[in-house]
C-alpha cells in the first residue's frame, strides 16, 4: 500500500480506486490546494513489473485471479418474466484492486458512436453531447497510431492497435470472407462512425502491456503529491451524513472501522457497488430500504434501477492446427465487425462482433476461436438490490436481459450472420468444426493459470487432436449450452428460445445510478454527478449512464470522469 502523509481531513473522499477513482484522483490533485483521500477495497498493483499477470498483453488471465476481484458477486443475466430475480445466478466478475476494471478487462478502448452522447444531450443532460464529450476522449488519450482532429496525442492513456503481427490464419481468413461480402476495412475503430471491421483499439503502451488507470493516472510524481493520500485495503460501508449533507465515510482497514472526514465525497465505486453502498447509506427506494430495516436519509426511487449491459452469445470455432496462435497467450481479439441491425428505431452501428483467436490461456484455449457477437445499443433493464435478509452482504444483480424484444430479435440475427460468415466455404482451410455454446462450469474451473492447468489441458489437447471423434464427444461436457450452430439458425423459434436461455454479458454494467436532468424523478445524479438532494455527494462511473453507449464501458468511463473532474476542479 502506498500512502502520502497522513492527513486527518481532506476536501474530497474518493470511494473506489478504479477505471474513474484514479482519474478523479489524479485530476483534482493537480491542483495543490484540493486534498484528497483515494479509498480502494483491493490492493496496490502500484508497478507493472510487480504484477505480470495484470500487466500481461493476454487480458483473460488477469481476470481469472479471484485475488483482483469481489468474492461472491452473482448476477442473473436473462429475463425471468417476473419481478423475482432467477433463481439461478451466476458468477460475474468485477474488480477489486487498484485500478479497478480497467486493471483486469479485455482492454477494449472504444467510445461508442456520436449518437450516443447526443443522447444523452437530448435527454437535457447539459454538457454530455457528442461535441462536448469529443475534447475529454481526445484528452485522456496518448493514441499511439493516429493524429487528427478526432485524436489526442498528450492524454494519460495509451490507445492502440496491435497490427497483423497477432493475426491468425483464422483471423486473415475471416476478414476475406467478410470483404468477399462487401464489408468494408475500417482505418480507426474510433474514428468516423461507420459500418465495417476493424483492428480492436486497445489500452496497451509501447512495450505491449495493458496500462491501468493506475498505472497511467497515478504515475509515481503523482503518487508523491502531498495533497494525495492513497489508502487501499480499505472498505467504505457508508457515507455520512449531517443535515442533509455528506461529512464522510465508514470505512474498514484490517476489521479496524474508522470515520473518514471530508468536505464532499465522491463514489467512484463501479455501478455494482455504488447503488449498494448508496442504499446501505439510506439513500434509495424508501419502500425497499424499509424492506432491509435501513433508515431512509433521501428517498430517490432510481436507485439500483436502469441496469444495462450489453446481451451477447457466441459460436466456437475448433481451429485446425496450423490456424491457432503459436507462443505465449498475446492478445487474443484483434479484430471487431460493426453493423447495423436495420430494426427500426436502432441506431447505425448499433452490433458489435469479434472474431477471437484463442478461448483461454491453455492448450485447448488454443484449439478453440470464438465468433462473438453482442447487442451494443440494448434496451432491456435490470434492477440492483439489496438483500433484505443480508443488506451488508452481495447486492441482488438482475440484468433481465432480452426482456426488451429487440434485444432478443437483433441478437438471434447476429448469431444467423455468425453462422453465416463462420460456414463460408473458404473457411475450410482453417475451421474443422463450429459449435454454439460457451464457457462451461468445468471449463472455468482451468480459468485461473495454475501448473496443474496447464498440464492436465495440455494432455486434453494432444488428445483432442489425435483422436479424431474425441471432440464431438467431450464438447458436450466442455461448453455450456452445447448445440448445432448450423441447425439453430435454420429455426427461428428455435433459435430464439435457445438464445434467451443462454444469453451472457460482457462485464458491461452501466446506469444504476443514472443522471437526468431537473424534474427527472427516476435521476439521482444531474448532469454534473451530484446526487439529487442531498449537499457535497457526487459519483462518476459507470452508474451514472443514463444510456448504454455502442461501446466496451471503460473508455466512456474514463471520459465522464475527465469531465466531471473538471467540474469539481471549479467547484
Ligand atoms: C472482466 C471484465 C472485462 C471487461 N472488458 C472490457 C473491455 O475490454 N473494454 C472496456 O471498455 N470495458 C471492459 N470492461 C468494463 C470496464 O472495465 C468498466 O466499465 C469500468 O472499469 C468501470 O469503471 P468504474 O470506475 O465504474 O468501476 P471500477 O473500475 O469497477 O472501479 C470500482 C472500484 O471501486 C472499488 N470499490 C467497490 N466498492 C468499494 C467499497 N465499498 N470500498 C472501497 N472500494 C470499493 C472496487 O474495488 C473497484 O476497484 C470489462 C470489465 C470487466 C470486469
């Protein structure tokens, strides 16, 4: 843990060291005046060289370690058709250490589409339309391969593409086949918003290794600034409270509780943990703190509602030897396809695909591609609460995905146009076989990278690959939700049914504690994150969005926290 000197008061308390806690941080202490205390829950990663695995091109092993992330976080993802959460919940990662999710995600750095934000804008948001947002994404960029108008070049954090010295044959064979169909190569994923493939910008310097905002915010000059206390290993339980003001947090180090101090206090929590610490703090829907035995301080009924994440569903291609990335697991989604769904009402741009090279880290990761596909623009929404037989322990996650039509319809078509790229005869060379399915509960079991792993996968592959039927008989327990790709898109109520049921995310949660504008009565922020009603209580995450962007989170994030930053810097 690293600390600057102790200080007893501070102007801001920071809840949550993650993809915006490290922005906020290191923005508002550019002024030498404004004290603040960072608080993190997880550890200090403070140098790359320290932690290889975070730091690794290959993004799937970093969050695969429990030690990056919370313990007993569950969500469900598809719509029960009722207002119960399913029964069955399964384990959804979001991180716990410094850097928070941009330390342990897929790396993806994308924006979204213009329209997003003016969206946002139309809704009344002052200052978050396309053109007000464009300076604060330019302005946290060092973008390693473009300089123009739509590019920052000095920001931060270091966007790049990776070349075709990861491209696989498979890779090289699926972009023939989708500029066979006229699908035009895209120059910059962020640049104009149009129709096309790509190369996956990501978040990675010069020497290929992912960059945090920790490591890219919180550089070691800034970690020296005698305004900035760092404390991780520290929980947040609540906020405090005097007169209908926020004086401070609870917060645990070590099971030592202690009150923390501050003129106002920001959550930068991620928008799991931001309504949940919101709610145990009396903030929320009064009827369901009632329900948990917590004293209302301000009802706001938006609390935990508006829940987004963006619906996916993949196909496994099994790569034939000579198509598989050779050496060390390097980044494994080089490539990104835009389109349109064309349903009425949705926005240009509004799918997103990847054309994957690996599954996992291992030897049979290796044998298997993915073509996976999801709804960028999505409609459906979940709710986040608390569970009223155990308020302090892990919020109840619903993301009742699909409960939206043209969610479940525009991704029934994507894995039809899956299926139909992925059987294009000139695929042959590289592709001996395509499932529908996904990461089973044996196969997560061999997530994390240990010896054992390793070994017992790589004698799976070697058998894979000598004995001829041995996948068709081992696929079945291998992936979940096996079944005939081919056969699923030639019935449409077939495919739709088994798309409801195995429907997934992509660690996109967004909008649970969403801003509106003045009269909004299902906002808790307004446009500059302050929590309505009550005085010197902000958030800036994810949970703020009002709506899903056509975008991987963690770039939007980092610019709403650029922003609001700015606003609190005025303050
Ligand atoms: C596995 C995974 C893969 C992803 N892949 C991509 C991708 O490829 N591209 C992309 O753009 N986005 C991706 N995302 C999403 C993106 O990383 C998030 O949208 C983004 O990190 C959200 O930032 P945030 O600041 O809202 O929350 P976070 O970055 O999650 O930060 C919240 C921080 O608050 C801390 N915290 C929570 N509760 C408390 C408490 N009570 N006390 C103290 N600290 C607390 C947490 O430990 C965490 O460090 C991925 C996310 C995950 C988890």
């Amino acid at each position: 843990m690293s600390t600057a000197t102790p200080q007893a008061e501070a102007d801001f308390i920071i809840v949550g060291g993650g993809s915006s806690g490290c922005v906020l941080a290191a923005r508002l202490t550019e002024n030498p005046v404004i004290r603040v205390i960072l608080l993190e829950a997880g550890i200090d990663a403070a140098r790359p060289e320290d932690f290889p695995d975070l730091a690794s091109a290959y993004p799937g092993i970093a969050y695969s370690n429990p030690r990056y992330t919370w313990a007993g976080m569950k969500a469900s993802y598809a719509y029960s058709g009722s207002n119960r959460p399913e029964t069955k919940a399964n384990r959804y990662e979001q991180a716990r250490v410094l850097g928070g999710g941009s330390a342990i995600n897929g790396i993806g750095a994308n924006r979204g589409s213009p329209s997003d934000y003016d969206e946002w804008g139309e809704m009344g948001l002052d200052g978050w339309s396309w053109d007000e947002c464009l300076p604060y994404f330019k302005k946290l960029e060092r973008d390693l391969d473009f300089t123009n108008d739509l590019h920052g070049n000095s920001g931060p954090f270091p966007i790049r593409r990776r070349g075709d010295e990861i491209w696989t044959p498979f890779t090289h064979a699926m972009l023939e086949v989708c500029a066979a169909r006229g699908i035009p190569f895209l120059p910059d994923q962020n640049g104009v918003w149009e129709d096309g493939t790509f190369e996956m910008a990501v978040n990675m310097d010069e020497k290929k290794r992912r960059v945090s905002t920790a490591w890219a915010y919180l550089t070691p000059d800034v970690r020296r600034r005698p305004n900035l206390e760092i404390r991780t290993e520290t929980t947040v339980s609540r906020i405090l409270f005097a007169n209908g003001r926020a004086t401070g947090v609870l917060a645990t180090r070590g099971g030592h509780a202690q009150e923390l101090r501050a003129q106002k206090v920001v959550l930068a929590s991620g928008a799991l943990a931001t309504p949940a610490i919101l709610m145990r703090s009396g903030i929320g829907p009064s009827h369901h703190l009632a329900e948990c035995g917590i004293e209302t301080v301000q009802h706001l009924p938006g609390v935990g509602q508006n829940l987004m994440e963006h619906p996916s569903a993949g196909l496994v291609p099994f790569l034939k030897m000579a198509a598989r990335q050779k050496g060390v697991p390097d980044y494994h989604i080089p490539i990104g396809y835009r389109f349109s769904s064309g349903l009425e009402g949705c926005p240009a741009g509004d799918m997103h695909m990847n054309f994957v090279t690996r599954a996992a880290w291992h030897p049979v990761g290796r044998q298997l591609g993915s073509i996976f596909f999801w709804v960028n623009k999505s409609y459906s929404r979940g709710q986040l609460t608390l569970d009223p037989a155990s308020p302090e322990g892990p919020p109840r996650i619903d993301f009742r995905m699909l409960s939206d039509r043209r969610d479940l319809v525009r991704l029934a078509d994507a894995f039809e146009r899956a299926v139909g790229l992925g059987s294009d005869p000139s695929l042959n060379k590289v592709v001996s076989g395509l499932y529908a399915g996904g990461m089973s509960e044996i196969g997560k079991l061999f997530s994390k990278k240990t010896l054992l792993g390793a070994l017992v996968t790589s004698m799976g592959a070697l058998g894979i690959d000598a004995v001829g039927n041995l996948r068709e008989k081992l696929f079945p327990y291998m992936l979940s939700n096996f079944a005939d790709a081919r056969r699923l898109a030639a019935n449409r109520t077939e495919l739709e049914a088994y798309i409801a049921s195995v429907v997934g995310g992509v660690w996109h949660p967004s909008g649970t504690c969403r801003m509106g504008p003045d009269g909004d009565r299902m906002a808790v922020t307004d446009s500059a994150g302050k929590v309505r009603g009550l005085d010197s209580l902000y958030i800036t995450d994810a949970s703020i969005m009002p709506t899903i962007p056509c975008a991987n989170t963690n770039l939007p994030t980092i610019m709403m926290a650029e922003k609001i930053a700015d606003g609190l810097k005025a303050l």
